[in-house]
C-alpha cells in the first residue's frame, strides 16, 4: 500500500513540476507580448486596471509628454499615484509590473490548469496500470 501510494505521489510530482515549469514559460512569454502591446497600444486604460494594486490610497493618474528629441510626436509616459492630500508620487515602473504580474498570472491560470488536471489523470491511470502488473507478475 505505502509503496503504492509513494510511486503514484512521485509521477504526480512529475507531472505537477513538468507541466508548472512548461506553463511558467509559456505565462512569461504571453505575459511579454501581451502586456508590452497592451502598454503600447492603450497605457491610460492598462494602467488604469491595476490602479487599485499599486496606488491602494489614492488615484492613478496617467498621462505623456509629447517630444520630438529624435523623431517626431514621441511621447513619455508617465504614471502618478495622487495621494488625499495631493502628493504626486511617480510609479510608472510599479504600474508596469503590476500589470505584467496581472497577465502572467492569467496566463499561467489559463495554459496550467486545462493542462494539468487531464495529465495527472491520465498519469494515475498509467501507473495504477503498471502497479498492477505488476503486482500481478510478483504473485
């Protein structure tokens, strides 16, 4: 019984490391694209879900400053969490890992999950198989 249990706890591990590590890679490579392209494309509406994670006591406040130092209508981003009392605190970089760490934990929820849960199925039907063959060869 305890030889049983312990060989079907450590293909489950397997399974449980293997599909983590190949959901992990895949999470940080979407969390990349996405969320760069999310930034890029629409800041004040990106920044603005993760408003509450990184400025708990206070309003965000998105907006760019238009340059032309190399080419023209280049923007800088800034990101400010205005506190009650209206202090202005820069937290451009807070805001983007924020919503990097929004979308990576999505993506690793979405990839993890459907892919898991059938594997570590199909693992302990595999090695309940085997256990029994065994087992019956022993006999």
């Amino acid at each position: 019984m305890i030889k049983r249990f312990s060989i079907h706890f450590i293909v489950q591990l397997g399974v449980l490391i293997a599909v983590g590590a190949m959901a992990g890679f895949t999470a940080i490579i979407i969390m990349g694209g996405i969320g760069g392209t999310a930034i890029g494309v629409a800041p004040e509406f990106t920044f603005g879900t993760v408003g509450d994670i990184v400025c708990p006591e206070g309003t965000l406040e998105y907006y760019s400053k238009q340059r032309s130092y190399h080419e023209p209508g280049e923007s800088e981003p800034h990101v400010e969490c205005v506190s009650v009392t209206g202090v202005h605190k820069d937290i451009l970089l807070p805001a983007i890992f924020g919503v990097l760490g929004v979308i990576f934990v999505a993506a690793f929820s979405v990839v993890f999950l459907p892919i898991f849960i059938p594997l570590a199925i199909v693992a302990f039907i595999v090695t309940r198989k085997v256990i029994s063959g065994l087992a019956s060869k022993d006999e």
